[in-house]
C-alpha cells in the first residue's frame, strides 16, 4: 500500500497574529502545475498560513525523472489570496498582485534552515510614499524542486508579513475631570501625552491623549493601560484597562509637519 510522503511545506507567517501564522492566507496549486505533476499522485493539505505537498512513494522514480529533466524540471507553482482584511493590519500596504521565486543563490535562509522568499525579514508590498489599496492582493511563488533537494525533502519555504503599526488615540468624552488624569502603561514601553481637545461630529468635546510612538497592531493587544486620576494627592486607578485599538479602524493626519497613522479609541464616562 503506498503511503504519502512530503514534497514541500509553505509557511507564510504574521506578526498580527498570535499563533504567527497568516489566518487570512488561502494557498493553493496553479491549475497547471496541478496537471503537470499529477503522475506523482500529489495531496495538497492548506492548513491556516501553511500549504504542504505530499506525493506517493510508489512515484519516487518519476519524481526524480521530472526533477532530472533538463527541459522542464519540476516547479511547483502556487498562488495565495488573502481576505480584504489583510490590507488594514499588515505593514506597507497592497499595491498590486506579486510574483515570489526561490531563488538559492541569494541564500536567504533562516536559522531553522527554511528558504525565505524576500530578501528583507519581512514582505512589504508597498513602495514608500505610495498610498495603500484596499484590494488584497494575490502572491504567485515559484519553488523549483531540483535534483539536489531530493535527498533532503520536504523543500521547507517561508514568506513572513510584518503587523501594521499606528499611533493610538484615546477620547475621552463624558464627565471625565481630565486635568487630573493621566494615562499608564503597566509595561512601562508607551506613555502617552495630552493634545487639544477635539470637537466630535456630534458637537461634543473629547480630551485627547496621544501615544509616543507607534504600536504594532495584534489580533488580541497585550498592552494593557490604565486611566489614571490624581485625587488629594493620591493616584486612584479609573479603568483598569482601557480598549485596545482595532485593526479597521484608523486614518492618516499630519503632526508636526509628518504623516502618521492613528488609531482612534472613544471612551465614555
């Protein structure tokens, strides 16, 4: 009875997401490619942000056969798409489709011994100073399986995204006494200054509190801050732990002559 063994594993990683792995990544087999190596009796298993390739050993001669053939080798041939929500938490931005092949003598291995198909730690699809869309994009990789990698399957590949990160803006609207209050990061990392007041949509006024630099975006935010009120002398904690910033929610303003992008979070009281 033949059993499957594994031809190639495609990890494609996120910083955004707890597990390291890209949720909103679907890899699948180009149809041609599919057709091109079905003599070997392939099984194609897509987890969440993994793809791997098994293939029947009873072909092992035929695998071989294809990966020796100096006309046409063996290239596996993938295409990965991503939900529309990958645009709002990866760094960079989506500015069209993108075309990923191993290319060995770049030598762009990681520790563990996988191929890295960028040349940066991280993909970034964007080109600075160009604006962001919000289509997903679709990736094509190109994994040529060459005789030498025979002995040492799987073929191990890896593409990693890195989280978006924005400045976070908490409001404060209600009957907050704001000149006593402060917001504390129980980490230490982030502190976070008072702007002007901002007039709301719906005529209200909210006091603002900005964070000193930007934050990464993350599918469950470890930070944890504290709306802090000083009373007689004495600290009192208001909210043990204020919201955290959602991935959807966030726009780009100008301050102090530089763009950034802040992700606005409203608290009532």
């Amino acid at each position: 009875m033949p059993a499957w063994l594994p031809l190639l594993n495609l990890t494609v990683e996120h910083g955004y997401y707890v597990s390291g792995r890209c949720g909103d990544a679907r890899i699948r087999l180009v149809d041609d490619c599919r057709h091109a190596i079905s003599a070997l009796d392939v099984i194609a298993r897509d987890e969440t942000g993994r793809f791997g390739l098994h293939y029947s050993d009873a072909r092992r001669a035929v695998l071989e056969a294809m990966a020796a053939d100096a006309r046409d080798g063996l290239t596996i041939d993938l295409q990965i798409g991503f939900a529309p929500a990958f645009a709002n938490y990866t760094l960079g931005g989506l500015p069209g489709n993108t075309r990923l092949t191993l290319d060995r003598q770049a030598g762009l291995r990681e520790t563990d011994g996988r191929y890295r198909l960028h040349e940066s730690q991280c993909l970034v699809l964007e080109r600075i100073g160009m604006p962001a869309l919000r289509e997903p994009p679709v990736i094509s990789v190109s994994l040529p399986i060459l005789p030498e990698d025979l002995g040492n399957l799987p073929l191990d590949c890896l593409i990693r995204f890195a989280p978006r990160a924005t400045h976070w803006m908490y409001l404060l609207t209600g009957s907050w006494n704001v000149e006593a209050m402060r917001i504390v990061d129980r980490d230490g990392a982030i502190e976070f200054s008072r702007q002007p007041p901002a007039r709301l949509d719906d005529g209200q006024s909210a006091e603002v509190f900005l964070s000193n630099r930007p934050i990464e975006l993350n599918e469950r935010p470890p930070q944890a801050f504290e709306l802090r009120q000083t009373i007689n002398g004495f600290e009192k904690i208001m909210v043990k732990r204020l919201p955290t910033a959602n991935a959807s929610h966030f726009h780009r303003e100008v301050r102090d002559g530089s763009a950034i992008l802040v992700s606005q979070i409203y608290v009532h009281c």
